[in-house]
C-alpha cells in the first residue's frame, strides 16, 4: 500500500480488518518491519486520537515517529503555482513536502476543510500536494473530505463486537453549535457501504451528503424509523453539503437519549468520533451507560493505524 486516503485504496476490506484485530491481539510482533524507518506527522489541525494513536501504532511497529503541527510551527505554506509569492507565504508546498520526503518513509497528513468553497475542499488541494511531492507514502489523518483511518477503526469495533453476522448500523445526524465538516459521515458512509451490513443513514431534510459517498445506503429523514432494532448507531454532527457549510436551527430533538434507545432500538451500541458536546450532541446519560463503546472504539484507532501502516512498510 502506497497511499491510504479512503476506502477504495483498499484491496480487502475484510483482511484489512481482520489484520487489524491480530495486531491487537499481538502488538509487537512485527516491529522488524519499522526498525530504521520514520513516520513523519504532519497536522495542520488539532488532533488527540489521531496523533497519539498513529504514533502509538509506529511505535508498536519499531519506527522512528517525528510530529509537526505545521500550522503553529512551520512556515505559512503557498499552494498555488504560478504565483510571485510577495504575501505572507513563506514557503511553497512543493519544497516543503518534497523536504518532508527526505526526512521520511511514510508521511500522514492532517487538514480540514474551510467549508466556504465546496469545490475548493472537495479537490482536495492539500493533501493531494503532498502526494504529489513528498514521493513516500502517504496515509490521510482526516481530510477535507474523508476520515478514513477512524472509519477503519469503526468498521473494526463493529467487527468485533457484533453479535449477528449481518448488523444493522445506522449513521444518525446530531445537532451542534457550530458547522463542522463532511469528513467523518463521508467517510463512514463510504466504508460501511463496502461492508457486509445493513447500513442506514438519517438526518434532517437539507444535511443530504454528497451521494458520492453514500451509493448502497437507505437514507431517511426519520429518525425514529431508521433506530428501529439497530445493533450500532453511530452519532455524528455535519453541515450541509447543499447549500454548502450550512447550519439550520429547530432540530435540538435529534440528540440521542435513552428514552429513544430503549424504545427503539435496546440492545444497540452507541458511537462516537469523538470529541463529542455532552447534552448537545449526545447525552451524557447515553455516554457514561453501558451502551456507549466511545472509548473502545478509539482505542481500535491504534490497531486500524497499525494494520496500515504494517501494509505500507511491507512496500517499501
């Protein structure tokens, strides 16, 4: 594996997961694979998970890791080509990674999305660059679009802890304060899309996501109805996508509470990104109970990171 931004760089899903699950089981037992070997990364946002649990993950495999949160400690980038760089860039994206390259066997890159210009995020600008200059291995931290090593380590907690072969997953809309990206709903539509369940998404009418990312899913504006004897449902705020970055008011009922659960769906697991708003966008009488897997489920982000990064040190 030469780049990790999205499910389909992913030749078998299943075997992914599973690989995932035997690192868990066996942490260390491939640390030949990283002696020698740096993993550079590089946030141009703030990160927990990510960062500990990726570098957690390295470090289970012998590498070297070095963290830069270029946004507060590297020079403001220019993106554009073709430019006479006389503003306040510092720095042109293709000396910047080409010299992270050279300091590195494997590069994650972390950037979110402005949510002003659709096309702008949706290209992609940034991490692309980086593929295209660095010249190692790439893997996403979250992008503008996508979150794949959390919906890796999703995929890897429902995986573990299912108790049907088939399980119904809903992906629920829930409300915040603030707009906040597609990255994660995209992201985990795109990848439970590709495994073997029984996958429903619901929201408010006017937060539709980009139908890119969810060809194979049942979607509703039901709430109730898309809860009914679900095995895990995964609570995730997002802006809308049409018109682009948009917040409406009036929807402060869709939050998760035990009262929906055990009505309509009680032997369900409750997940989570994380961060979460407690009492906004999701109880805390939902997060402190025996349902919620928040915690187990980042803790999966160590062994989706590592089963990543084991395939892409294997190509090197």
């Amino acid at each position: 594996m030469k780049l990790f931004s999205s499910v389909n760089d992913v030749k078998d899903v299943p075997a992914l997961v599973a690989e995932a699950l035997q690192l868990k089981q066996n942490p260390y037992a491939h640390q030949h694979l990283g002696k020698n070997k740096t993993l550079s990364l590089v946030f141009l946002n703030p990160s927990l998970r990510t960062r500990m649990s990726t570098q957690k993950a390295a470090m289970n495999l012998g590498m070297n890791v070095i963290v830069l949160n270029i946004d507060k400690e590297g020079w403001a980038l220019e993106l554009r080509d073709n430019v006479i760089m006389n503003g306040t860039t510092v720095e042109h994206i293709r000396e910047a990674a080409g010299v992270m390259g050279e300091y590195s066997d494997i590069i994650g890159v972390r950037s979110f999305p402005g949510l002003k210009d659709r096309e702008e995020d949706y290209s992609e600008t940034i991490f692309n660059k980086f593929v295209e200059f660095c010249k190692v291995p790439v893997v996403s931290l979250e992008s503008a679009t996508r979150h794949p090593l959390q919906s890796l380590a999703d995929l890897v907690t429902i995986e573990e802890l299912k108790t049907k072969a088939r399980p119904k997953v809903v992906l629920t809309w829930a409300p915040h304060i603030k707009a906040l990206p597609q990255a994660v709903p995209n992201s985990f539509a795109e990848w439970m899309c590709r495994a073997d369940v029984d996958f429903t998404i619901t929201h408010p009418a006017g937060y539709e996501l980009c139908t890119d990312f969810t060809k194979g899913a049942a979607i509703t504006h039901n709430q109730g109805e898309a809860l009914k004897d679900a095995d895990f449902v995964y609570v995730k705020n997002w802006s809308a996508y049409e018109p682009y970055g948009a917040v409406t008011g009036g929807n402060e009922d869709w939050m998760l509470t035990n009262a929906k659960m055990d009505t309509l769906a009680p032997a369900a697991k409750v997940m989570h990104c994380l961060p979460v708003r407690r009492d906004l966008e999701l109880s805390s009488e939902i997060l402190d109970g025996p349902r919620s897997v928040v915690i187990h489920e980042a803790g999966n982000r160590v062994w989706a990171a590592q089963a990543v990064l084991k395939q892409m040190l294997e190509t090197l």
